[in-house]
C-alpha cells in the first residue's frame, strides 16, 4: 500500500517514452513504411547460454546469435 501523495511509475514505461523522445528528437524514428525488421543478436560470450536467456526476455524469434570477439 501506498500513501495518498504517492505515484507509482512504470520505469519500464519511463524508459521507453523517454527512448522515443530522444529517437524522435534526432529523426531516427522507424518509418511507418519501413516493412517488417530485422534483428540480429550479437554475444561476446556463450551464444547458446545468450540465446537460451534472450528467448525468456525477447521471446523465440531469437534465433541466430553470431559471437563478437572484442
């Protein structure tokens, strides 16, 4: 329970209106034409340990993952 003079926020939500603002502000909004993305995943460790943890949070179009060496 919170008290009467407290708001709760989203930080998530936050985070990503606070994104938008800022893609939007340099014109690297994605254009509504645009056709379906492409996403490529990139690991600098394990690609099988990133993939099995990135399928829980980005679901299962995570597929390939190439590795990154630094």
């Amino acid at each position: 329970m919170v008290g009467e003079n407290v708001t709760l926020v989203s930080s998530a939500e936050e985070t990503a209106k606070d994104l938008y603002r800022k893609l939007a502000e340099s014109g690297l909004e994605r254009a509504a034409d645009a056709g379906t993305p492409e996403h490529k995943f990139y690991a600098t460790g394990d690609t099988r340990t990133f993939s099995a943890l990135a399928r829980r949070f980005l679901g299962p179009e995570v597929t390939a993952v190439e590795n990154l060496t630094l």
